[in-house]
C-alpha cells in the first residue's frame, strides 16, 4: 500500500510539473478564489465570552488589564530585532 501512495504522489508531482505556467497561475486563481469564498460566506466562528476574563484585571495608567498586555510587549517589541539576526544567522 505504501508502495501505491508514493507511486500516486509521484504521479501528481510529475503533472504538476508538466503543468504550462499559464495552467498553474489558472489553478492558483482558482485556489485563491474559492479560499477568499469560503472566508467570506463562513460563519463566524464563536468563542466563548469566560476567555476574556484574565486573572488580573486591574488598571494601571489607564491599561486595562495592565499585567496582562505588559507582559506581551516583550514578545511583540523584539520580533524586528529576532528576525534581522535569526536570518542573519542561517
């Protein structure tokens, strides 16, 4: 059986391979088409109202939850800074 799995991914990598450029962008649109479709006419998907309710809910200067968001900001303020030396390191 798995002898037929990797003769059949062979088979679809081969013709997509053989796929004229033109045939790929065609199918690439159509992708992309039916991905923005189901996106827009979904419906949304719920979530349930207790996942905003944080542990520690206090204001401080005006932030709401103030523990709670200054404790992401070192995860979100360095991502420029990992990036420049993550791909300069490979």
């Amino acid at each position: 059986m798995l002898v037929g799995i990797a003769a059949l991914e062979a088979r679809s990598i081969n013709m997509l391979l053989a796929m004229t450029p033109r045939l790929r962008k065609s199918w690439l649109f159509f992708c992309a088409a039916v991905s923005c479709w189901f996106l827009f006419f979904a419906p949304p998907i719920p979530q349930d109202n207790a996942y905003h309710l944080f542990v520690d809910n206090r204001t401080i200067a005006g932030v709401p939850n103030f523990w709670n968001v200054v404790s992401n900001l070192p995860s979100g303020s360095g991502d420029d800074v990992r990036k420049k030396y993550c791909v300069a390191a490979f």
